[in-house]
C-alpha cells in the first residue's frame, strides 16, 4: 500500500504505463467518453470528487509537457484559467482549442478519468512528457 500521494490503483497503473505523448483527459462529470477510451470514473455525487483535487493528484504524478484546453474557459471557468497560467509559468506549454475539437483529441487518450466536478468546461488533455 502506498503510504503517500495518488492511491487509485487503477489510475496509478495508467500513468506508470504512459509513454511520452501519450494523453491522459481529467473531465467534468458530463465530459461524454468516447467509445473504447477507458473511463476511470472518480465520481460520487455532484461535485466530488472536485476537479481540482483529481487534477493536483494526477500532475504531481505524471510527466507534463503541454495540455490542451477549451477556449470556452475564459468565460465560463476561471479557476481553469488560473490552472492553465500556473501551468504556463511552469514551462508546460498550454494549447487551447474549441471544446468540440477537445473531445475529438479525447479520441486518442488512453483513458478518461472522470470527476465529480459540475463546473462548465472543466476538461484539460493531459500530453505525457519524459522526464529524462
């Protein structure tokens, strides 16, 4: 058992399996799953688990070199605002797109975890970078 850190096993076993570029998608609970991408589902009722809290526990875990956002973000959900410029400053390159655009990207991760989360917009793409 793991003492600290992400303790879902099953999302623990997808990260250790990513290799660079791969995609991993954290999404709001509506976010629809394409077909044969798994979903790891986190959600329980409306609102947990937060976005936040999946996507801090997943980022300390997974090599990131750039994410992809919808532009619907600037309107509709600061707090994904804040992430993406905290991202940046971090030297992880942010890309923006449309949110249909983002769910045709969700095409090819290897899987979906979906949160709690209820806010609009809250999705990021997740690009795995190396760490050597």
């Amino acid at each position: 058992m793991r003492r600290t850190g992400l303790l879902h096993a099953e999302l623990n076993r997808v990260i250790a399996a990513m290799g660079h570029t791969d995609l991993l998608v954290i999404g709001d609970v509506g976010l629809p799953v394409p077909p044969g991408v798994p979903c790891i589902d986190l959600a329980v009722v409306p609102g947990t688990p937060s976005f936040a809290a999946v996507f801090e526990a997943v980022y300390a875990e997974l090599a990131v070199e750039r994410v992809t956002v919808a532009n619907d973000i600037h309107a509709k959900n600061h707090a994904l605002v804040a992430v993406a410029e905290r991202l940046a400053r971090d030297g992880v390159a942010v890309d923006e797109c449309a949110h249909d655009e983002l769910k045709r990207i969700s095409e090819r991760a290897v899987a979906v975890v979906r949160t709690g989360e209820t806010a609009p917009y809250a999705n990021i793409v997740l690009h795995a970078g190396v760490t050597f």
